[in-house]
C-alpha cells in the first residue's frame, strides 16, 4: 500500500464517509488514491471553505468532519477555519499536505510552517514523518478532536509520506499516556449543588455550547422542569432547551434579553454548565458579573474553571452526566416569588421590532415558522446573526449553526453546505448579509456542484451593519469605510451560478418568497432589500455591566 | 510571587514549542527554563520558574495540563525542595586582582575551570541567591560574560 492508501483506510476505519477538500501538487498521490476510494470528495472553491463545511458537518451531524487543503497556500488558507473551530470547539480533523520530508526547513516551493502556524488554535497537531505510524496517528487524532472538550487536530502530510510505496503499517495502537478526559463529576460536589438549588431563592442556570457538544439537552430539561430553573444562554448554547420552553429566558450578555441579564445580575444562584464566561457575556467584568451568587461551573475542561470568575463549587465533568447525577438528588420546587419576577421583566421588557415595514427581525421569525422546527439554520456574523439569535426560534441542539468565538464573517454560506451534506433530508436555511456572503460568495458554485437545495436569505442593507451600528452609537456617527457601495445585483450572481433569485422589498412579499424558497427543489437566493438603520437592541455598550443595556 | 513547576513532557521535537508558545500567547512570563531527559528517556522534566499570583498559577498549571504531550505538573513552590543552578562565569584580572577573586571563588565553593592571563572563569552551582552574590561580589573586578542554567529542582525525601 501507498502512504496514501494507508491514510485513507486509517481514515474509513475511523468511519468518515466523506472531506472536504481542495487539491494541490503534493496531494497528488492522495488525490489519485481517492479516486479508488469509498470517501468522497467534497471540492470546494476555496480551502476556507473546505474547514468551515467540515466544522458545520460536525456540528449538525455530531461527529468528526475532516478537510483536506494542499501545502502552503492551502495550508494557510485553513487558518480562519481551524481558529473558527477552536474557539467553539468544534471536533474537525484537518488534513495538510506538505513539502516531502527531505525539503523540510528549507523554504522550499510551497512551504509553510502549518503545525507551527497553528499550535495556538489547534487541539493537537501532528508531522508525520513515517508512513507507517499514519493509521495510530489518525486515531489519535480523531480520539482526541471529538473526545472530552472537542477541538482541530491537524495532521501535516509530507508529500514522500504520502506517496511512500509498500508500506507496511504499524498497528492502530494510540499512544496517549498523557491526555486525559473527564466523565463524571465529584459526587461530594454535586452533592453540594443539589443542596444550593433546595436553599436557592433566585437561581438561574446559565448554559452553553457545552451543554450541546454532550447532548445534555434531555438532562438538562429535565434538571429545570423539576426544579423550576430559569435558563439563560450563550450564543453557541442556543438550542439546549427548544425555544418556547417556559423556562427560557434567552440569550445572556451584549445582545441578551433584558430579562435574562437581569436574572444573571440579581440570582443568588448560578449554576454554569458548558460556558467560559465569555466577554460578550460579561462585558469583560468578571468581578461583576452575578456578584450576589454563589457560583456552580460544571465544565468538562478544567481550566475554565475559575479562568474568569471566582467559583465557589467546581464541578469538572462531562455535562451530561453532571446534570443527570446532578437530578437523581433533586427535589421538586417551585420559586414562584422569583418566577414572578422574571414573568414581570419579560412584560415590561420583550424583545421587540418595528413591523411597518421589512424589518430583519421580522423576516427571520417568519423563516423560523416557514422552516419548520426539523430546520437547521446557520449564519454569518453581524447584525443577521444577532437578530437570528434573538427571533429565529430553533427548536433543538445543533440545529443553529454560528460562528461565536471567533465571529468569522464568510462562515455562514461554507457552513450551510457542510449542514446540509450532514442532514441531506433536513431543510437548511441561512441567514447571512451582504458584507459576509462576499467573503466567501465562490461557494455558490459548491452548492451548484453538489446539488445542494440551500436556502439562503440575504439581509442586504448596504453596509457593514454592525460595524455601522458602533459607529453611530460610539462615534457620532461618523461613518467610516462601511458603505458596500459596489455590491453586485445578487440575484444576477446567484442566478449566474445556477441558484434561483428571489428580491424581497416590501413587507407583503416575505412570507410568499421564503414559501417558494422552502419548497423549490433546488438551492434559492431571497434577497430581503432592508434599511441600514436598524439597531441590534438591546445592547450592554463596551465596558458596562450587563444591566446597563440600551434600548431596554 | 516565582513560583517553580516541574512538567514533565513527553521527549520529542516541538514539545518546547508547545510548552513555551503556550506562555507567550497566554501572556504569562517565564523567569527561567531548563529542560533535560530523566531517569525514562521518553520524558523530559521541565522545571519552569514563572511570575504570578495563585490564580495565574492554576490557570498556567490547567492550560499545561491541557497540551496532549504534558504528563504531569507539579508546583514546588512552598514544597520542601533542593534546588541548584549552575553558573559559568568569566571575570577580569590582573596581578593584583587575581589573588582577591581567587579567594572569593574558595569562600563561595567555587572551581576555578579556565584561566588566561586576564581573566579567569568559575563555575559555581548553588540556589539562586548564592549565585547572585557571588556575582555581586565579583563584579567591581568586572564581569566580562555570565551564562547561568536557570533552575532546577527536585523534591526532598520524606525520611
Ligand atoms: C472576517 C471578519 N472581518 C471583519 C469582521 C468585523 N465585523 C463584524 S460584523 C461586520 C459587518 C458584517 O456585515 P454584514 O455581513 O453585511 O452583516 P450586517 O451586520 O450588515 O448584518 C464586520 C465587518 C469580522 N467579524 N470578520
């Protein structure tokens, strides 16, 4: 067997069915080999593309998405990605060629440091230098990319490597004397969980992505149900209790209800499960964040633990059988003084838009209901994405598809085609602007390719919204380089790549368009023409405390 | 307040880079580093003298215990430990000089491993702060090069 042949074995064992990928010269013996191969190849237009399919292929079908981008150029192309996929912990494995073994260290033809460029934003990387270690190699990688808090784990393929002949594998034995993965948490501490929730006036459980990379959602609802807990969560934690569920208060932090921020600043419990305290939550102010509670952080990597605020019962643990533990102990209560309170809050201050004309906000809670609840909806990043994660009513974990971490803007169509090869019968929406759908618009001719029936809404306002909005609320609207003055005819474009157009002006044509989008069979473009005065409210301004939102 | 961890890390390229890129980005300082095999030749022992609070010490010695090929961190600090440096220092002399430092070399338990007609080179291990005052005390003779280990550290026996 080739090096290559080896690797892609190595890779059919660990179950992949398919990568995401673009070629290059020394991927020429793997690309040969892949045509005598059962994994398919999804080429994209780009290598940005390639790893951010490969990130939303794993998140909405959980399990291990792979990319593959040749050396150098290919190599560095992948960088947004893997970073994208690091800050949300995302299990990919990312597959670069490289310059063969002997011309390493020489900046040679097409050479770039990958392992190096990446340590920071990978989980774990490895350079193969012996084919023959390839299949323990690549199960190590896979073990670890999905395994306690996932993550990217690159794996530098030197061109001799892989065109390397006759090459008699070493066996699939992993070699991680070192790493460690948590399952359940300290039963003395949980313990101590359960007996805060029974003295708790004003608890909140605050939930995050965590929540969804353990599939506790069940756990997690039964937890609040029996326990009347009030939920608030994260942007990657949206999904973890079906919007609608009585006890969600949704989102937490800049962009969060009031209600929820409120909640957070005025429990005397918060229970934290799968969440880092993020700076969009807390503004940057750990010390001021939920200061009247006592603090529970369930998470399954031990150094977010106290990392932002002082915690007063560290659980290290799997989420899911935190929780689960965590219920066995668990009476059932009621806190109605407290429930009264936050039923107030959510009077006084619902979310809210304008609807005398089209407004984002409305559109997207009409996608949601046109959609369906078995949708799956990704993003892009700006204003779209907020007002997605403020109305877009998703129903079940990873069936809403962001960027958090990292914000990358051109995530949103490459994750759309990632979503919908995950779930090919699940109707796939996305949201995206006019600003980050040119970030990565070459990927309209993978969805053509691969004959991918996407729905893509396109909230076009003209201008870089978000970065707009800043500007008129922090300096004196004085606007600065976000105009999109030389946008092209969108509906031209997507036509040209083969989708169908649909231009969206006014109110009364929203639900007709997005009905013929969801039930046209192939892949549609709606272009909703929105005002670039809309504001993402509320808002807590840099620096304040999350109490001291805007547009309350 | 200098803390001193012992990691132990697995004995192959690019695990310092993990180790000290690892400080870099997460803006923590190292004071001093010094790395070698043990007694397994598949580890290398670390001993990292790093600056910080408690709170930035746990977080260092978590986002360690983070990286795949770190086995084991231990803080030494306030554990009853031996701990030496090795210095390897070069002072000028002359006639009348040479005498005066050779003595201060002898007080210090110092070894004399070079010598030319002006200068004179010492090696001298001890903790820290024995290193220091030797240098200290040498260097109105002038100082002409100093290169030092950093630490090293190992626990002491509980018999
Ligand atoms: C790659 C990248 N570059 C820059 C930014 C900074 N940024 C955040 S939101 C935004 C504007 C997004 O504009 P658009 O996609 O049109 O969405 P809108 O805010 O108008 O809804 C910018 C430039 C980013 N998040 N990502």
């Amino acid at each position: 067997m080739t090096g290559a042949e080896v690797l892609l074995k190595a890779l059919e064992d660990e179950g992949v069915e398919l990568i995401f990928g673009y070629p290059g010269g020394v991927l020429l013996a793997l690309y040969d080999a892949l045509l005598d191969s059962k994994i398919r190849h999804i080429g994209v237009r780009h290598e940005q593309g390639a790893v951010h399919a490969a990130d939303a292929y794993a998140r909405a079908g959980n399990r291990v998405g792979v990319c593959l981008g040749t050396s150098g150029p290919g190599a560095t192309n992948l960088v947004t990605g893997i970073a994208n996929a690091y800050m949300d912990s995302v299990p990919i494995v990312v597959l670069t060629g490289q310059v063969s073994t002997g011309l390493l260290g020489s900046d040679s033809f097409q050479e770039a440091d990958i392992t190096g460029i990446t340590m920071p934003i990978t989980k774990h990387s490895y350079l193969v230098r012996d084919p023959r270690e390839l299949p323990r190699i690549v199960k190590e990688a896979f073990y670890i990319a999905a395994s306690g808090r996932p993550g990217p784990v690159l794996i530098d393929l030197p061109k001799d490597v892989l065109a390397a002949r006759d090459v008699v594998a070493a066996p699939a034995v992993p070699k991680l004397k070192s790493y460690k993965v948590f399952g359940k948490g300290n039963a003395g501490q949980i313990e101590e969980t359960a007996k805060a929730i029974a003295q708790s006036q004003r608890p909140v459980l605050y939930a995050g992505g965590g929540v969804i990379n353990s599939g506790a959602q069940t756990a997690l609802k039964e937890l609040v149900e029996a326990t009347s807990l009030p939920v608030v969560t994260t942007l990657m934690g949206i999904g973890s209790l079906p919007a609608g569920h009585p006890n969600l208060l949704g989102m937490v932090g800049m962009h969060g209800t009031v209600t929820a921020n409120y909640a957070v600043d005025d429990c005397d419990l918060l229970i934290a499960v799968g969440v880092r305290f993020d700076d969009r939550v807390t503004s940057g102010l750990g010390h001021k964040f939920a200061t009247k509670a006592k603090i529970v952080h369930i998470d399954v990597d031990p150094a977010e633990i106290g990392k932002v605020v002082r915690t007063h019962i560290p659980l290290v643990g799997d989420a899911k059988l935190v929780l689960e533990d965590l219920m066995s102990l668990v009476q059932k209560q009621d806190k109605p003084e407290w429930w009264n309170q936050l039923r107030q809050w959510q009077k006084d201050y619902p979310l809210r838009y304008d609807t005398d004309r089209l407004t984002p906000q409305m559109v997207i809670e009409k996608i949601g209901k046109i959609a369906g609840e078995d949708a799956i909806l990704c993003t892009d990043v700006g204003q779209h994405q907020m007002w997605a994660a403020q109305f877009y009513p998703v129903a079940r974990p990873r069936h809403f598809i962001t960027s958090g971490g990292l914000g990358t803007m051109g995530f949103g169509l490459p994750a759309s085609v990632g979503a919908q090869i995950a779930q090919p019968d699940k109707t796939v929406f996305l949201v995206t602007g006019d600003g980050s759908l040119q970030m990565t618009i070459q990927e309209l001719a993978t969805i053509i390719q691969h004959k991918l029936p996407i729905k893509i809404a396109l909230m076009n306002n003209g201008v870089l919204g978000m970065v707009r909005q800043w500007q008129k609320m922090f300096y004196d609207e004085r606007f600065s380089q976000i105009q999109l003055h030389a946008n092209p005819d969108f509906i031209k474009v997507a036509e040209a790549y083969g989708l169908k157009g649909i231009r969206v002006t006014d109110v009364s044509q929203v639900e007709g368009a997005l009905t013929e989008a969801r039930d046209y069979r192939g892949p549609v473009l709606v272009e909703f023409m929105i005002s670039p005065d809309e504001d993402v409210l509320p808002m807590v301004p840099p620096g304040k405390e999350i109490t001291e939102m805007l547009g309350r | 307040m200098l803390h001193t961890l012992a990691v132990l890390v697995e004995n192959h390229p690019g695990v310092l880079t993990r180790v000290a890129g690892l400080f870099a980005r997460r803006a923590y300082n190292i004071e001093s580093l010094s790395v070698c095999q043990t007694e397994d030749p598949g580890i290398s022992r670390m001993t990292i003298v790093v600056d910080g609070d408690d709170q930035v010490i746990e977080q260092v010695s978590k986002q360690l215990h983070k990286l795949v090929v770190v086995h084991k961190v231990t803080d030494l600090t306030g554990e009853a430990i031996v701990d030496r440096e090795l210095a390897l220092i070069r002072v000028k002399v002359n006639n009348e000089t040479r005498l005066e430092v050779l003595q201060t070399v002898d007080v210090f338990r110092g070894r004399v491993v070079d010598m030319g007609r002006t200068n004179i080179t010492v090696e001298l291990t001890g903790d820290g702060e024995k290193i220091d005052a030797f240098v200290r005390t040498v260097r109105p003779y002038g100082l002409m090069e100093l290169v030092r280990t950093g630490k090293i550290a190992i626990t002491r026996s509980d018999n």
